[in-house]
C-alpha cells in the first residue's frame, strides 16, 4: 500500500504566482533537503506522520476544485507519480529546484524556485535547467530580501535558458512591495516578469 509522508490537506486560494487567486486543494507533503533561512512552512521540513494514497485522495474528493497543488516540503524526496495518477485532477507542483524527476513532465503547471542569498542555500544549476527544460508549462520563482538577491537573480538569467514567465516575490519581513518595484525600477530585467506579493498572507489565509 503506497504511503506518503503528508504534513496536511487544505482548501484555499492560491496565493503566489501565475495562479494567484485560484481556489484550489493543497496536499503539504513532508520532508525537505533544505533549510532557507526565511521559509514559512518549517513544520514541513521533518517526515513524521503517513498517510495512504486511498486516505489523501478521499481527503480532496471533499473539495469542490478542479486543481490539486502538491507542496512541501519538497514533494518530490517521494514518488508522487501514483498520487497524480489517483487524483484525477489537474495537478500543480510546487518545487525547490534541486531534484530532477521525470514525473514533471506529466504535471500541468510547475513552480520551480532559485534560491536567492538570503535563503542561505545553493541552486543546482544542471538540474534547475533539466526541470526547466521539460516543464510543460509554469513558471520560476524568487524570493527576494535585499539589493542582492535581486542582482543575483538577474544575473543568474545570464546561466539558464528560461522561457516561462519570473515571479519576483518579496521577502514579508525583509521588504517591502514598493521596494522590490524600486530596484526593478532602478535596473529594469530584461525578461517576462511579475512582481507579486503572496495574497494569502493578506487575506489571513492559509
């Protein structure tokens, strides 16, 4: 019987990116290979409790949606291809950017991260660009604390071949909406781009 390492199951909006606004049912997977300094969902971070592949979908057969965004922690440390299979949904896929799986060719839309300075943590650059090269459509996505991890960000452009749209997103505790449009302002990225603050943070949502 196929078991998941699953820190929860909830309903909400999405609140970052492309699909900013969208209703949708999240499965929080457990288990992450990183540490960002800055990262909010640290409870997901240890794989403690399972839960069946029967149990997590009869979970979002409650939800009247017709996405699934599977999260983390970093969902794919587990072989999430038999749970998109079972869900019978499109599936979104949210990613750190540093494990490759084949499985991302089946998934609807993809929100793969670079991990800026701030984050204390390193991009495998390889394997960000293996991701990016298969995803059938989505986006690649940065936080943003300072000056320096927005250089960073432009400049790593220059090392991958990025043909989904950027989301610059800044840091809650660190910066400002109207900071992070100032240095975009100040030195402009030549590249399709939006900037965007996480809405359900906003509207005290999960």
């Amino acid at each position: 019987m196929q078991k998941y390492f699953l820190s929860e199951i909830f309903f909400s909006i999405n609140g970052e990116g492309l699909q900013i606004g969208k209703p949708m049912a999240f499965i929080r997977l457990a288990g992450c290979n990183l540490r960002c300094k800055w990262c909010d969902t640290k409870g997901s971070w240890i794989q403690k409790d399972q839960a069946t592949l029967e149990d997590i979908v009869k979970e979002v057969s409650k939800y009247n949606t017709e996405w699934v965004c599977i999260t983390g922690g970093e969902p794919l440390l587990q072989d999430i291809e038999p749970l998109i299979k079972k869900l019978q949904y499109k599936i979104s896929l949210e990613t750190n950017g540093t494990i490759y799986n084949d499985v991302i060719k089946k998934i609807d839309f993809v929100s793969v991260d670079i991990k800026t300075p701030s984050s204390g943590m390193k991009n495998d650059f390889k394997v960000l660009q293996k991701i990016l090269g298969v995803m059938s459509y989505g986006q690649l996505k940065a936080v943003i604390s300072d000056k320096n991890d927005y250089l960073f960000v432009k400049k790593s452009l220059n090392d991958i071949d990025l043909n989904f749209p950027l989301i610059l997103q800044p840091n809650f505790f660190r910066l400002s909406y109207k900071e992070l449009f100032s240095l975009y302002i100040e030195d402009p990225i030549d590249h399709d781009l939006r900037i965007l603050m996480q809405i359900h943070k906003i509207g005290d949502l999960k």
